[in-house]
C-alpha cells in the first residue's frame, strides 16, 4: 500500500494548524467569559474535550497539557521516524511511519474541528450556551467541583441576563431556579429547617443589586422571584420550617431594598401568602385517654414558627420607619388579599400589640438573641447605638397601635380598640408594667410624625389623643390588679415544694452531722440525774408566694435560703456556744504556748479530744502534733478559741418527735428526715383555709402575709451535758482584743 504525497499533505495541514488555527483559537479561548463577565466559564470550557488536562503541569508551563496539545506534540514527533528514516514498526507494512503520521495528523485536524466548535459555541450565541450550560449541571447528579462551577457560571448568566434585561435567558433561568428550588425542598425532610447551597443565596443577593442599579423597578420573572423572597420561602405547598440561615439572607435582602416602597411591597405578598398558607394552626389530636393532644409537640413547634415569622416582619415595618419609607408603611398597613379584608402579618387587637412591645422592648428576643444582632439596621454598626434598633421596632409598634383606632373593622378584628386581655403569667405581666412607661414615649414620638400620619390618613384630633391617654390609664390599673389578682390565686407547684423540703432538711441534717465528732458515744442520761439540757428546735417564716409558683419571678435559692438561715442562726450558734456554757475552767495563754499547755492538762489522744471553734493555726509550727487532733467547728458569733475535753464528758444529742398537735397544727406531715425527725411544710397564706396561720403575721410590718407563704422547718433536738464535768477553755493572747491577765501554763491544773 502506497502513500502518495502523504508527507507533503501532512505537513502543510500541521503546518496550518500549528501557525494559523492554535493561535487564532488560543485568542477566542482567552476572552471566553469576558462577555458575560465571568470568571467560571473559562473554568468550564477546561472540561470540554478537548480542552481537558491530562497530566502534570510541565516545567516551564503555567497550566497542565491538554488533549489538543498532546495530539499536536504526538504529531509534530511522528516526523522524526520519517527524517532519521527509523525502521517501520510493522515488517509487513513498509509504510508504517507514514501511517503514523497520517493517522495522527487527522486524529488533530478531527480535535480542531471539535474545538472550534466547542469555542464557538463559548463565545456565541448566549442561549445554546446557557443551554448546554444546565444541561451539564443537571447530568452531574453528585457534587464536585466542576458542578459548582457550572453552578457559579450560570449564576453570573444570570447577572448578566437582568443587568441586559435579556427575556429569553431570563425565561430559561427562571425555570431553571425554580425547579432547582423545588427540587432541594423535595428532597429535604419536612420537619426539619431547610438551608439552601450558598451559591443559591447568594444568587438572590446579586440580581437584586443589579436591579437596585436600574434607574427603573420594572421587575423581570427571575427579580421578582428574588425581590419577593418566594425562592427560598418555597413556592411549593411543603411545609418546611425556614432556617436561622434563611432568614439571615432574607434579612440582608430586605435591607438592601428597605428604600423602595414597591420592591418591599412585593416581598409583603409574598410572605402575607406564605404566612396564610404554609402557617396555619395545626389541628390538635386530642387524646381522650391521656387528656393531652397527640401532636403537641407539632402544636407547639408551629407556634413557635408563626412567632418567629411575625417577628421578622415586625422588624421590618421598624426597619421602614427608619428608613423613613413612609409609603413602603402605607403599602404594608394597607396590604390585603381579601374581603373581609384580613391582614396576617399585623396585629388584630391591642393584645397582641402590646404583646409585641414587650417582647421587643428590652432588645432580647425570647432569651435567645439580642434583637441588634439578629438584625442589623443599615449604618447602625456599633453597640454605642445598637439600642436604636429597638427604639425603632417598637416606634413602629406604636404606629400599630395607632392604626388600630383607623383600621377597617370586620369580624376578625371587631374590638380592635378594646383592653387587650391579660397575659397568663405573672412574669408577662411584670413585662408589660415595665414596658409602659416606655411605650408613651415611643407613642409620643409617632405622633411627632405629622407627615407620615398623613400619608397613612390617620387624623390625629385632641378627642383621640384623650381617648390614647385613657386607655394608658385604663391598662396599668388593669395590669397592676391581674398581678395581684394571679398572685393570689397562683396554684404553689408541687416541684418547688419539693424541691425545698428536701434540700434544705439535707441542710439542717447534714449540719447536725458536722457535730457528731463532739458527742458521747454513750448515753449517760441512763445513770447521770444531774445534767445540763440545752434545746434546738426549728423555726418559720414568711417568704412571697412567687417563690413557691410557677410563672412567676423565679426567685433565686428559695428553696435552701431557709435551711441555710437555720443552720447559721440555729445549730452554728447555739451548738458551739453550749460549749462556752459547759466549760468549766478557762486560761488566757499565748498561741505558741498550746502544746505546752496540752502538757500541763495532761492530755492523751485516747482519753480527751481538743475542738476549735473557728481556730487559727497561724505562727504555729506545722510539726506540732496537736493540730491533727483539732476538731474545728463553725461559729458566727466567737472564733479562735480551744477547748479540751475528756471524751466521758462529752454532751449527747437526743432527736425528739413533735407532738401530733403541732404536726397537724403546721401540716407537717411524715418527717423529711426520719433519723433526726426534720420536717418541713409550706403553707399559702392567701388562702381562706389557712387564715388562722395568716393572723399571727398581720402585725408584721415587713411581710404582706395576704401575698405569701409560711415556710416551718422543725425539729427537737437537745444538746445534753452532765453537770459533774470537766470542760476547758483556752483563750488565745491577741493585741486587738482585751480578755484579761494571761494565765501562766504552771498554774494551769491537769485533769484527774
């Protein structure tokens, strides 16, 4: 087989390849993306065969050989088998070298055909591109990094296609997103928040900044998607919950376009739809068995979404009123899709008003986030005035207020000027007494706004003025009664009660059990007539209910306050002061002096124990034996002292049992503690039944007995010494304290 004018064939076409096609098409190549001004499709293109990299990058070379360069390289040495005329490879077939070079040379005239193509379709037309463009991203059905620059590079189409109002890549886009959209939310569990890829916010971001760059608001069907929020609301039925993330973005996105009263608008539809539609209370399954419905926690997490949706718009109308948008209010006010008019995201009586100004007015929103974090106002970027964020929410809550006497009445919202109900809890209702005074202020300044009252034709007459000054009024009196009114018909929980019977008898048992080192380990009131009885009983006192009921101001340690005061008053007062009672001899001797002192007493570990009572070891050696020896007892009242003592004299503690009429009298009920016969109780004294405890409190002049609670912590111990005993003091010198003549350690007297 002969190969006519092969050579010569071959090399005027790698030749025009080489000097004319590559260089020309390396051109075209270097300005793909400069129309769309992307900085991704020449990332794509690289994908394209055969554009495609194969191989490490070469030295000398800023990017990788792709498959063209190859087959050009593979090419271009296929002559040098011809030039140094290397033996065919095939025996068989003598023209093997020029097979080579023409197989080769088409294989590269073929891959130049397909790359023009492929770059002419880069650089063309913008809808075949855009086309091929979702085609790809589609077909890429696991996520790499080629998707996501697909992803970015339609992205920027996008910018482009609104930036050059292009209907038809527009109407491609639109579909595009939209199914993208649904197709995230399909396949995304319903009870879970949803947060979309960040390339799908931030798409959302960039056409409305090229659409607040138009000198129009003329909206195309990509923008309004956009404006309106109704990708990432969803414009399916599904009901899933919006994420923390969402509504970050949507945030950014309402204040980028908080200036225009017509864009605002279009997101108002939107969520006033959504919150119709998507909100809308779920059905309780009531469980007859267990009087509880089924789906509470459903119930509940549906509340708690309407809440944070209506939030979100009440900050909002605050943000509008900021930014001084008075007909971007009017179009919010005013919004309805219905007749009866309905509007869903404002309030529809003066309760939720002033439900709304309390959950704003301190900037925390539910204990969660600070409302100045949540959501930024645009130029207030510092905590110096982070307070004016919720200055503004609740001037525009105030505003709410006002329409409420102008908005149009029909059975949703009949009454819309009457006293709001009370709130359920005394803790809300705390809330709205300290927000009172704070809401005549923000109403005050609303009504500084001549020129938006207009706009939103509230007239503003002397006779309406009166009837707001008469509600205030009419409000803090109604509050300042339903807090009294709760409080004392607030049913006492179980828990609390609880909770203080058993932590503070723990208290008191666990401080009896601090003195048990001091006692007698035999009961010598068997054989002993002369003895020394001192009593430790327990004690009561008045404490406000609100401690002891749920919904209320919690109050902080109510239930060990008590046992704790007991403890100090009771048994660390007069259990080491029986000691100063029981002692027999005292002596005034130095600090260094004790061991010394030990000596001359005679006293042996086996025989006598040592007990401090508050007692500073300071300037004594550590090697002094005694100081392992010393029990060292709690006392408000004395400090720094020792006593010694024989263990047969030690005092014996004997726990009594209350006497049935004062068990049933303080409604003590079974001890807390059996051992040491501890009990406990509370008593609500604003209750009929329990005048008779409530009558021995009325002449105390600290306590409202009508608004409390009786707290009984009993006991009957008694601390018993024999009256033949032996019981030395020792006193420490000290130049801040006069306590006599110091006793020289020869006169001190041991113990028999």
């Amino acid at each position: 087989m002969e190969f006519n004018y092969i050579i010569e064939i071959c090399v005027a076409i790698d030749i025009a390849i080489i000097g004319l096609a590559y260089p020309i098409t390396l051109d075209k190549i270097s300005n793909i993306g400069s129309k769309y001004k992307s900085n991704y499709l020449s990332r794509v293109f690289e994908h394209e065969f055969p554009q495609i990299s194969l191989g490490p990058k070469l030295w000398l070379r800023s990017r990788p050989v792709t498959y063209f360069e190859w087959l050009l390289f593979a090419a271009f040495f296929s002559f040098l088998f011809l030039v140094f005329e290397f033996e065919p490879w095939f025996p068989f077939l003598a023209d093997t070298n020029k097979l080579v070079v023409f197989l080769l040379t088409a294989s590269l005239l073929i891959s130049l055909i397909i790359w023009v193509d492929k770059v002419a379709l880069y650089i063309g037309k913008p809808t075949r591109l855009l086309t091929r463009l979702i085609s790809k991203y589609k077909s890429k059905k696991t996520d790499s990094v080629y998707k996501t620059y697909l992803l970015k590079t339609i992205n920027e189409f996008t910018t482009f296609a609104v930036e050059n109002e292009d209907e038809h890549l527009l109407e491609t886009l639109s579909s595009f997103y939209t199914q993208e959209f649904l197709e995230m939310r399909d396949k995304h569990p319903s009870d879970k928040p949803i947060e979309y890829p960040i390339d799908f916010y931030l798409i959302n971001r960039n056409i409305i900044k090229k659409q607040l760059r138009k000198s129009r608001e003329e909206l195309d069907v990509v923008t309004l998607n956009s404006i309106s929020n109704w990708w990432l609301l969803g414009q399916d039925f599904k009901e899933i919950p919006i994420s923390s993330e969402t509504y970050s973005w949507m945030w950014g996105n309402i204040t980028m376009i908080s200036d225009s009263a017509k864009l605002i608008a279009r997101h108002w539809g939107t969520a006033h739809q959504y919150y119709s539609m998507r909100l809308e209370n779920i059905q309780g399954d009531y469980n007859v068995d267990t009087k509880v419905f089924n789906n509470q926690e459903a119930i509940d997490f549906r509340k708690k979404e309407k809440i944070e949706f209506f939030e979100f718009h009440i900050v909002l109308g605050g943000l509008l009123l900021y930014k001084d948008n008075n007909k971007g209010l009017q179009r919010i006010l005013n919004y309805t899709t219905s007749q009866p008019a309905q509007y869903y995201l404002l309030p529809n009586s003066m309760y939720e008003v002033f439900y709304w100004f309390a959950y704003f007015k301190d900037g925390y929103i539910q204990d969660r986030t600070p409302v100045d974090f949540k959501y930024r106002f645009p130029e207030v970027d510092n905590l110096g005035i982070s307070r004016q964020i919720t200055f503004w929410i609740c001037k525009y809550i105030s505003l709410l207020f006002i329409r409420q006497y102008f908005v149009q009445i029909n059975y949703t919202n009949s009454g819309s000027t009457d006293q709001p109900r009370m709130p359920d809890t005394v803790v809300e209702l705390l809330r709205w007494k300290g927000t009172m005074d704070y809401f005549e202020f923000c109403l005050d300044k609303v009504l500084e706004e001549q020129e938006l009252l207009n706009i939103l034709g509230y007239t503003i007459t002397d006779e309406l003025r009166i009837t707001f000054d008469s509600f205030k009024i009419e409000l803090k009196q109604r509050i300042e009664d339903a807090i009294v009114a709760r409080r004392f018909s607030a049913e006492l929980s179980p828990q609390k009660i609880i909770n203080f019977k058993t932590n503070s008898v723990k208290l008191i048992s666990d401080a009896f059990d601090v003195y048990k080192p001091i006692q007698n380990s035999t009961d010598f009131t068997t054989t002993e007539t002369d003895i020394l009885r001192i009593g430790l009983q327990g004690t009561k006192r008045l404490m406000q209910k609100q401690a002891f009921t749920d919904g209320d101001i919690p109050h902080m340690n109510s239930d060990t306050i008590f046992g704790e005061l007991v403890v100090s008053e009771e048994l660390n007062r007069y259990i080491p002061n029986s000691l100063l009672t029981a002692r027999t001899r005292r002596y005034l001797i130095e600090r260094n002096d004790v061991g010394e002192a030990l000596k001359q007493l005679k006293y042996k570990k086996a025989t006598h124990i040592i007990v401090g009572v508050n007692f500073v070891s300071h300037s004594i050696q550590n090697s002094a034996s005694y100081l392992a020896d010393i029990i060292n007892l709690p006392s408000r009242f004395f400090r720094d002292v020792l006593f010694v003592i024989p263990k047969s004299d030690l005092p014996i503690m004997k726990h009594n049992t209350l006497s049935q009429e004062t068990i049933d009298f303080l409604q003590l009920g079974q001890p807390i503690n059996e051992d040491k016969k501890i009990y406990a109780s509370v008593i609500d004294l604003t209750q009929q039944e329990n005048a008779e405890h409530r009558v021995q409190w009325e002449d105390d002049r600290h306590e409202n007995p009508l608004e409390s609670v009786q707290l009984t912590l009993a006991f009957a111990a008694e601390l018993i010494w024999k009256v033949k005993r032996d019981v030395v003091q020792l006193n420490m010198v000290s130049p801040y304290q006069e306590q006599g003549i110091k006793d020289e350690i020869r006169n001190i007297e041991p113990f028999n």
